[in-house]
C-alpha cells in the first residue's frame, strides 16, 4: 500500500486492500473456527467482516481522493 501512496497509483492501493482484508478473513476462519460454536462463529464472523470491509473501502476512498486532490495543486 505504502508504493501506491508514495506512487500515487490508485490501482496498487485498490490491489493491496484486497490483500489484506483476504488476509484478514484467512486470520480469522484460522484462529476461530475450531473454537467457537458454528452459529455463533459465522454470526460474530460476518458481522465483523461487514464492518472491516465498510472500514477499509471508506479509507481506500478517501486515500483515492487526496490523490485527485494533489494533481490538481
């Protein structure tokens, strides 16, 4: 993410926050799915994923626009 900042290429940010909330999921189906009830897993799990992905696609947005916001300065 830090070469499409200092870069200013939106494409590799969009390529790394994809990565890292992929990872993210990957990190928590490993950690807690052999310790928690199924249902209780998935519920806790999807909402915690709705709101990491909300999270990250609002920064990504507004990390997009400094860019437009700095070639035109």
């Amino acid at each position: 993410m830090a070469a499409g900042m200092r870069q200013q290429k939106p494409v590799l940010v969009n390529l790394a926050v994809g990565f890292i909330v992929a990872d993210i999921c990957a990190r928590y189906f490993d950690v807690f799915f052999s310790t928690m009830d199924r249902s209780l897993f998935f519920l806790l799990g999807g909402t915690c994923l709705m709101v990491i992905g909300a999270v990250a696609e609002k920064n990504r947005r507004r990390l997009l626009e400094s860019f437009s916001q700095m070639e035109v300065a």
